[in-house]
C-alpha cells in the first residue's frame, strides 16, 4: 500500500521560497518527490509553488535556477515601495487598474511589490494551473490563508474554521465544505447562485495575498457557494471576508493538512522559520489535540533540533518535522 504524503512549506519570505526550491530538488535527487501527493504552502513557499506550477512537467524538470535567478536582491521600505511603483510603468498601470475594482486594498499594493522582488509579474490564474495538477506527475498544490476575522477572535488554537485553501479547481473552508471553482474566485454569489461575475485574479494577486503577513494587508472576497445554503448562511454574515496569510496563524499549514478526507499518512513539514525552531510543530500538535484530530505524541524535553526530527505512533500520520535552523547546521555546515 502507497502511503499519502504531505510535503508542507513554511512561510518567511524569500527565504522560505528559495528554501522550497532547494527542498523539492533535494527531494527529487532521493526520489521521494515522486511518492509525494501533496505540496501545501504558507506565505513564502506559495511564492515558489506557484511559479513551478507554471511548467506542467516541472517535478521532472525543476526550473529552480530560473526562478531564483530572477530575485532582486534588495532591501525595501514602505518609502521603497512607494517610489518603486510609480518609477515602474508596469507596476503603475497595475495600481491604476487596480483602484478601479469594486475590491481594492493594501494587498493589491504589496502583490505589486512581491511581483518586483521575485523578479516577475505573473498574470496568469490559478484555475490555469489544472492541467499541471491533473498530470499525476505533480504532487497536488494546495496554498494557505486564514479568515482574519476568526483570527482575530483570539482563540487559541485558532479554530479549524479560520483556515482557507486555495487549489487549482475550488477555493473554500474545508472545515465546512464551503467551496467556489476558482475560476470564479471574486465573483459575487447569493443564496449559492451566481449573480455577478468578476474576472478571476491573476496569480500576482495572489502571491501578495498568500503571503501578505510582511505588510499587514487583507484582501477581500465575495459571497462563497456551496450547495448547502444553512452552511452558508452560518458562516458568511457579511458582505465580505478578510483572506490573510496563513503564517499569521501556524507558519506551516497542518491544519488543512490533517483533515480526515485527505487520508494523509506521512506528513514531511520542512519549516524555513526564524526563532524557535519546534513551534510550529508546538502549534501544530495543540491544535491537534484541541480539535481530536489524531497526531502523534511530541516528546522534545532535552531535545536538539536535528534535521529531520520524526515523531510517530500506530494510529497517527508520521510527522517529519525538518527545520532549516538546526543543530546540524549551526556551523553554516
């Protein structure tokens, strides 16, 4: 029997995509980017995945040169930003298009700044990345938010209903089966039926949405469908909902990861945070316990974080819990 593995990239930046890079050429270099079935990203990962989604056969090819060769490699203010956009035509005409939605926000501002940092403008759309998906020669992309306001509620362990997937079909809760075909993503919907429609956003968007935590923006989206109206109808009592990145909440998406339908049996976190090296994995394992998903026991007393530190037990998934800061390589090794 092939067991379900689950590779989850953590967020921080252009540090964590140019770690995702070299993660999935190391995984391919042993093999095991093959048996994976599912790449699930936060904030900076996302940057990576969706720019290798671009290629269908990209597992086999790995353009991780192309992409990182594109970086600016520069720091940046808000004074930055703001000059940058306006010196540059493309970015300008952006902001000017952009303003002139219904939906307008900071996140529009930053998408623009992460297109110039990661050194393209990716205007293609997420739906558009089906047919990379439905190959079976990818692992599936799934890309993280959170509802801020349920963040905001400060709950701890965030409850599962604040987490929000994007993949390359729907976009939803899966915590309460609420989804839209992503190509319909920003349309407006009532009572599950589509009154208005609204071009779907192009993956720069995105980008600044998925990883929006270095600016603080929210992004705002429309009625969600979903067959069942009184799911609806508990969930969504505004006219809008606030997406943020998901790094706010756990810097590596587990909770949309150890869903019962995903019947996932090993799970590879590689975590590129800064600071304490074993929170997420703390987070993770709260959270777990909080809402009686299975995870295995989590016994670090005395513990130097390896890297690859794997936790298991019969009737729970595998956690490979594999930080970039480590005790292997303190020494720059």
């Amino acid at each position: 029997q092939v067991p379900v593995v689950a590779v989850l990239g953590s967020g921080g930046g252009i540090r964590a995509m140019l770690s995702l890079l070299g993660s999935m050429e190391g995984l391919q270099e042993t093999g095991l980017l093959d048996c994976v079935t599912y790449i699930c990203g936060v904030s900076g990962s996302t940057w990576a995945m969706s720019q290798l989604y671009e290629e269908v056969d990209w597992s086999t090819k790995l353009p991780t040169k192309d992409i990182s060769d594109k970086l600016v490699g520069e720091d940046f203010s808000w004074e930055y930003v703001k000059e940058l956009i306006f010196e540059k035509g493309h970015l300008r005409k952006r902001m000017v298009k952009a303003a002139s939605k219904e939906v307008f926000s900071l996140t529009d501002i930053w998408a623009a700044t992460v297109s110039y940092l990661i050194g393209t403008e990716n205007t293609s759309t997420l739906s558009n990345h089906q047919e990379s998906a439905n190959n079976g020669q990818n692992p599936y992309p799934v890309y993280a938010a959170i509802d801020k306001d349920t963040f905001d509620s400060e709950k701890e362990p965030h409850p599962p209903e604040t987490w929000f997937e994007f993949t390359p079909h729907e976009c939803g809760f899966p915590c309460h089966g609420i989804f839209v075909e992503t190509s319909d993503f920003g349309s407006k919907f009532e009572n599950g039926v589509k009154t208005e429609h609204h071009s779907e956003p192009d993956m720069c968007l995105l980008q600044g949405l998925w990883g929006s935590a270095m600016g603080d923006l929210t992004y705002l989206w429309h009625y969600l469908k979903d067959e069942n109206i009184n799911n609806i109808h508990n969930v969504i009592k505004k006219e809008f909902l606030s997406l943020v990145d998901a790094g706010l909440a756990i810097n590596c998406a587990y909770p949309l990861m150890l869903q019962e339908k995903r019947k996932v049996d090993v799970i590879i976190s590689l975590d590129y945070s800064n600071g304490d090296v074993f929170m997420t994995l703390n987070q993770a394992k709260a959270y777990a316990d909080a809402y009686n998903l299975p995870f295995p026991p989590v016994d670090k007393k005395g513990q130097k974080p390896q890297d690859c530190n794997v936790y298991s037990d019969a009737s729970t998934p595998t956690v490979i819990h594999m930080p970039l800061f480590n005790d292997s390589n303190k020494n720059g090794k």
